[in-house]
C-alpha cells in the first residue's frame, strides 16, 4: 500500500485525484449530466478527507491502514475527527458530498430525476 511506505506522496496522489474527480465533475455538467456529476463531486470529497486525515495521522486513518481501505463509516468518523481540529468546513463540506452521493447519484432525486 502506497500509504504505508510513501505516505507524502499518497497525500499528493489523493489531492491529484480530487482536482481529476472536480474536473470530471464539471465536464458532466457541461454535459448535462448532473447524475454522474453528483458521484464525481462525492469522490473528489472523499480524497480529501482522505489525505487531511493521513495528514494529521487521524486514528480513523491508522484505522483505514490496518484493515487495508477506507470504509465509509471511517471517512464519516475521519471527517468529525477532523471538523475538530480544522473547523466546520470539514463537516460541511464531507456532508454535503455524502448527500450528493446518496441523494444525486444513488437516489437521482435532488436533480428530480429517479435513476
């Protein structure tokens, strides 16, 4: 697992991902496809919570490398761990991604569209 033996570049691989998950993002809606913009919006959120928490070494990310991936009870738990630290941004920001997720891709119901 990269994390383990390169954990700086796993940060920087994590926040690489995030800006490729926000452009694909837009490009969805540039498309018109705001379904598929929603998971894309969630991912780029997920790495993020990702490297803050391997960045502050939270104990949902040493967590995350004992069983060998994130979970998302982990990335909720993480996201706590780190509005604590950080602010309410964190909080904001990964619970607004989570019903994007939900509600956008899964549900399709926040664009009125049922998948």
């Amino acid at each position: 697992m990269l994390e383990k033996e390169y954990p700086h570049e796993a940060i920087r691989e994590r926040i690489n991902l995030a800006e490729k998950y926000l452009r694909e993002c837009h490009e969805y809606l540039d498309k018109g496809d705001p379904v598929q913009a929603s998971e894309e919006a969630y991912k780029a959120a997920e790495e993020v919570v990702k490297a803050l928490a391997a960045k502050f070494r939270t104990a949902e990310y040493n967590e995350a490398l004992r069983e060998g991936r994130w979970y998302t009870y982990l990335l909720s738990r993480a996201s706590k761990t780190l509005t604590s630290q950080l602010g309410d941004w964190v909080s904001d920001g990964w619970n607004a991604a989570y019903d994007l997720h939900v509600w956008g891709f899964h549900e399709g119901k926040i664009i009125g569209r049922p998948r």
